[in-house]
C-alpha cells in the first residue's frame, strides 16, 4: 500500500508534460524508401537546407491504398533524431548483406564522394512487425544513392 500512495504521491508531484506535435506535412522529405510490403520510412526535416544537419525525424509511414497513380500513406510512428552531423550522418539508403538487397538506416562517418559507403558505423533494418533492429555494418554494402559519376 505504501509504494502505491508512493508512485502518486510522485505523479502529482512531478506531472508529465507532452510535448506538441511537429506538423511533418510542411517537412521535406529527404530520402524515403519502401520496407516490407508496401510500407516505407522517410527521413524528414524542416527544410531542404538541413538535411544533413543532423536534426530530423525518422517517420514510419503505412501503405493505406493509392490513389489512381498516386500512393497514400500514414505516418505511424516517428523519431527525432539528434546527430554530429557533418561527423556522423543518418541516411536511408539500399544495402546488400546475408545474399539480399533492402532498405537500411545507416550511421556514416564520411562524405558522399563515393559510389559505396566505406565508413558504416551502425546499421538499423525493419523487421517485418515495424521495429527497429540493430545489424553488424561489417557484413553490409551499402550504395550512396547520391553519388554522381562526373
């Protein structure tokens, strides 16, 4: 009986202050690609000019249906996301390991010069119930899908 009137006691105390919603339809979209099924992940920030800024939300947006051409998704669950960018990035980009290509979340440590990324420190995948899992970047290659041959 004491813990309960504790845990109140510290609720009426200390109450919870949410936080307010950030309006993620005037955000850009800087990179999205598809996970299982129809599902995709869109990394997203305040404007183009702070993509690489280290200061974004990772969103989890589920496949309702199109449109006629068009797809119509909700976002599901997002994240914000604090990182050193330029030091250390997050980019949504295809990478191949385990005899399979497929969308990865991945922390670099360098610029975007080459055509693969040779500086992966970490590596997240989505499992197939919308979770994040971490994976080795060891076994990973994985494409910079803004590079460009001159």
């Amino acid at each position: 009986m004491t813990r309960i009137l504790l845990i109140i006691l510290v609720f009426a105390t200390f109450p919870c202050v949410a936080q307010q919603p950030i309006n993620l339809n005037s955000y850009y979209r800087c990179w999205a690609k598809l996970v299982e099924g129809d599902d995709a992940i869109s990394f997203l920030a305040p404007t183009q000019a702070e993509c690489r800024s280290g200061n974004a939300v990772l969103a989890y947006q589920k496949f309702l249906g199109s449109k006629g051409s068009k797809a119509i998704y909700e976002i599901s669950d997002t994240l914000n996301i604090r990182t050193g960018c330029p030091e250390n990035c997050l980019y949504i980009t295809t990478c191949e390991g385990n005899s399979e290509s497929r969308a990865y979340i991945i922390l670099i440590r360098e610029d975007y010069s080459n055509e693969y990324f040779e500086k992966v420190n970490l590596a997240w995948a989505y499992t197939t119930n919308g979770k994040l899992k971490e994976v080795d970047p060891s076994t990973l290659k994985c494409l910079n899908e803004d590079f460009v041959v001159d």
